[in-house]
C-alpha cells in the first residue's frame, strides 16, 4: 500500500481510538445538520449526503438522539435553530512540498483563518491563496474495507465495479473502492450485500498525484495535520504526501 493510502487507514484507526469524544461529536453534529440544511431536507432516504454524515456519526458511536437533534437543528424542525455555520476551504503547503487541504464549518471566519494561519505557521508549513492546491484534488467517494483473502478481494472488487464503482485497489489487507460521490451509498449498499461490512465510507478529496517525503519532513507534515484537525472548526484535512513507512509505523503505534 502506498504510504498515502495506508496513512489515510492509519488516521481512520488513530481516530477512532483517540479522537476526544465531546469534540468529535461537535463536529459530526455540524455536519449533520449542514447536509440536513443543505442537502435537500431532514429525510436521509432523500438526501444522500445527510445519509453519509449519519452513518459516519454512527460508526464513531455518536448517540442516536444526538445524531436526530443534530437533524433537526438542520431542518429547523421542532423550533431547533443552526449555527450560522458556513463551509470554508483552506489550502497550503506543508513541510517538504505536500500539499494539504482543509475543509472547516465556521460561525466566525475571521477566527477560523487566523486559528489555521497559526497552525500552518507552527506546523513548519504555508497557508496558501485559493486555488494553490485545490487542483491537485477530486472529491470522490470513498469505501475501504480490512479483507485478509485475496480471493474475496478480488470477488467484491467485481462487486463494486458492476455497481459503478470508479476504480479499486487491493494491498495489505485493505480493499479501496472509488467511487463518484452521488454513487457512494449504492456501491456500499452493494457491497454488503455481498456480506462485506465496509470499514469506513465516505466522501473525500483524494489527490491526483502524489509528493513523496522524507523522513524528517513527513513527520513534520504529520504533526502540521494533527494540529489542523484538532481545531474546533476544522472537519478534514487532507493531503498529497507520499509517506515513508518506517514513519507510518511509527506514527501509527503512537
């Protein structure tokens, strides 16, 4: 597996165990009710992109009532009001020529940006103008499952692909399925019908190419994205950079 991919499973796994829980349900709650807001209502079964926000949610083990007030605020149903919350994307560089992108909900974009500014400035990186990297990125669904056998890798690649999925890849264990944003919960839904139980699936900026790192500047770059997602107002960050192994393993057992 690329030292891309296998970053991207390693920080699912870290998030999953380390991610303050207050905090990170802040956020899933925002998403929740910006898609609710935005996304065309409070029904999941007719807005694809509330659906997604929800089983993320679930999958972090969001309650379920926080999950539905988090609906609400969103369809302003129940006299619930939203956040004035805007979607704002930043874009820079991080140590050694990566680039990264960061996607933020923010009720104060003055704050947002300076608080991001900051963290590029700490991380040894450059906050960038619009447009700098975004180029590099297309907003794909994505679906990665843990699969030991090869031969059932291979059996739900061709499961995914009948259901229009984009591309897959298969190393280490890990099946990745590509698939257009709008076609992400049929090919799931596709998948496990084929008794797959997908280990994460969602909507990402996933780069065009990638910019391989040494050692000393792929640390940096993850420590610049750790800070960066431990922003309140900050949802993702994704980036560019080619990771060497030697520093995945020894970010991923920290």
């Amino acid at each position: 597996m690329s030292g891309h991919s296998k970053w991207s499973t390693i920080k699912r796994q870290k998030g999953a165990a380390d991610a303050k829980r207050g905090a990170l349900f802040t956020k899933l709650a925002r998403n929740i009710s910006l898609a609710a807001r935005e996304g065309g209502g409070g029904d999941p079964d007719m807005n694809f992109r509330l659906r997604i926000a929800i089983d993320q949610a679930k999958s972090n083990n969001m309650p379920q009532d926080s999950i539905q007030r988090a609906v609400r605020r969103g369809s302003g149903e129940g006299g619930e009001g939203m956040e004035d919350l805007s979607a704002v994307t930043y874009e820079g560089y991080a140590p050694g020529g990566g680039a990264i992108l960061v996607q933020a909900l923010t009720d104060n974009r003055n704050r947002t940006a300076s608080e991001i500014r900051s963290a590029f400035n700490k991380g040894g990186g450059n906050l960038g103008e619009a447009g700098c990297v975004a180029w590099n990125f297309d907003s794909r669904g994505v679906i990665t499952l843990e699969i030991d056998d090869e031969t059932a890798a291979d059996e739900l690649s061709l499961a995914a692909i009948d259901a229009d999925a984009e591309d897959v890849k298969f190393e280490d264990g890990i099946l990745e399925v590509y698939t257009a944003p709008e076609n992400l919960l049929s090919v799931k839904s596709a998948l496990e019908s084929e008794g797959a139980m997908p280990a994460s699936a969602d909507v990402a900026m996933v780069p065009k190419t990638v910019v391989p790192l040494e050692n000393r500047a792929a640390e940096q770059t993850l420590r610049l994205l750790d800070i960066l997602e431990e922003l309140d107002d900050v949802q993702k960050a994704y980036t560019n950079a080619d990771f060497p192994a030697e520093v995945l393993e020894q970010y991923g057992s920290a």
